[in-house]
C-alpha cells in the first residue's frame, strides 16, 4: 500500500512545483487546449494560472481557422510573451513557438532528404504557394512537376508530394521540389521494371537515337536498350544510319541487363521467335529458342548407344 502511494506523492510534488516555477518571456512552454473561442483560446499550462493565445497570435497560414484547427484537448506548445496580461493569464504565442521548432524540422527534414506532403495554397509569379509546418514555401514553376506545366492554377488545392531543396531560416526562405520526389520515384519504377526483363526474350520497339557506335530501342514502358553496332546486322557496316533510321520499328532480342543498362540485338533475331510484345509480362521460366533445356532428350543427345 505504502509502495502505491510514494509514486503519486512524487507527481504530486512534481506538479506543485511545477505550478510555482517563474516563467519567463521567450519560454516555450507545453499545454492542453481546455477552450476555443472565436477570438482566443485558453491553455491550461500546469500552472498557477492559465495560459491564452489571441487569435492573431495562432497560425501565419492565412488558411487557419481556429474552429476547424484547434480543438479542445490538443496539446501544444506556445511561446511565453508576458507572464501577465492584467487579470492574471499568461500571454502564450503558438506561432512563434511553432516558427521556431518548425525551422528546426525542416533543417532536419532537409538533411535527410525526407518526402513530405503539402497541400498548395495559391499560384504566383514563376510558381506555387504552399505552408509547411507552419512556415511559407515557394515551389519554382520548373520544380513542379517532370514536364513542362503552363498553367499553375491548375494546382491550387491540389496535395504534392515534395522535398526540401533550399531553407535558410536567416531570410525565411523555404523552396520545394515535387520534381524531385517525381524524378526518384520514376527511376525506382524504372529499376524495378529493368530487373524483371529477361535474358532471350525477343521484342519489338521504337528507334530513338542513332550514334556512331549503335541505336537506342524504345522496347516500351519507358525503357530504352542499346543495339551496339557490331549487333545490328551480319554484315560489316560503318554507321549504323547505313541500314538504319529513327522512328524504324525493329525487332530486338534482349542480350543483357547489368547495371540498369539494357543490351539488345537486331542481328541476333530468328525469322520464327516468338515476339512478347509486353516483356514484363513474359513467363519467369521463358526461354528462347537458341536456350537449349536441360531434359534428358538434351542430355542424352549425341550421344550413341551401342545395340
């Protein structure tokens, strides 16, 4: 019985002491919401006396709203700005306090690269409007999306995933990238697509560019391969514009993956291979024609059996 009353003895000294402790301007301090009115809300603080945050001392997000936004119970964190406003509260600011802890996160979430989601405000000169964790963010026109966007009105409202590219907290200047996050995402997609492709499989695809050592093959999906010269055709040609021209249509044998590189071959396709069309969707166990399976019929032949 005396071991159940020791612990809540000790919160209770905690707690008095606490409520005597002398807060001081430019504390950060935690509470619980216990009100919400149209024009303040009240804190309780563990204190002596209770704490209030004016409206115009909430949110800089010109979208805040103090109904919809804050409720009671929330815990918070607010910024002492007087220990008495005359009738015995303590004058608290959420935005300050948010303003602060919020440049922290964003350095942090900046150093490692973190994907976050904002939800964009407006559409200005050369970009987008958006607020992250309480803070203005811009996103530049040409970090918006992979392509080329002419209409940025079109984003208002809209939830972007995004990155941290530039924050200086010296000149409040936050700059996002959703290009980024897009950029990564698609060459995770296209890694993962590359390490399905499979070894034999013959295909047909798009040429897209012509150099002198070979051609690149759009085989689709937004993959490209490489036909190196020497694979293009049984004879001996000099540049491959020779027996070759953009936007032709071949069909290619898939000789290689490796590195995220993609080896293809013109000269290597027989007259009567099978053509997937969709290369991620042909069988695991798929095997070309010049792959020989491993069944006793192969084993055994050439080899001669005396009677």
């Amino acid at each position: 019985m005396c071991e159940e009353m020791i612990p809540s003895m000790k919160s209770f000294e905690d707690e008095i002491n606490r409520s005597f402790k002398k807060l001081k301007k430019g504390d950060i301090i935690n509470g619980t919401v216990i009100g919400v009115s149209e024009t303040q809300i009240n804190v309780d603080l563990g204190y002596y006396a209770e704490g209030i945050i004016k409206l115009e001392e909430l949110s800089n997000d010109p979208k805040f709203s103090i109904k919809a936004d804050i409720q009671v119970g929330d815990s918070i964190k607010a910024m002492v700005l007087s220990d008495d406003d005359g009738e015995g509260n303590i004058v608290l600011s959420l935005k300050q306090a948010t303003d602060i802890l919020a440049w922290d996160k964003l350095r942090a979430a900046f150093h490692e690269h973190r994907e976050v989601s904002v939800k964009i405000s407006e559409a200005v000169n050369a970009g987008v409007v958006t607020y992250l964790e309480g803070i203005r963010a811009f996103i530049p026109a040409s970090q918006i999306a992979l392509t080329y966007v002419e209409d940025l009105t079109e984003y208002v409202g809209k939830t972007l995933d995004v990155e941290i590219i530039t924050v200086e907290e010296s000149n409040r200047k936050l700059v996002l990238s959703a290009k980024e996050v897009a950029k990564k995402k698609e060459e995770k997609d296209k890694s993962s697509k590359i390490s399905k492709l499979q070894k034999g499989i013959v295909t047909t695809g798009v040429i897209e560019k012509i150099a002198p050592y070979g051609c690149f093959v759009n085989i689709g999906d937004g993959l490209t391969g490489l036909v190196h010269i020497s694979q293009i055709c049984g004879k001996h040609i000099k540049h491959p514009s020779e027996v070759l021209k953009e936007g032709e249509e071949v069909k290619v044998k898939i000789l290689d993956v490796k590195d995220g590189k993609i080896s293809l071959s013109i000269k290597a396709v027989e007259d009567r291979e099978e053509v997937i069309e969709e290369v991620e969707s042909a069988p695991l166990d798929y095997t070309s024609g010049e792959e020989a399976t491993t069944g006793l019929g192969a084993l055994l032949k050439g080899f001669k059996f005396d009677n």
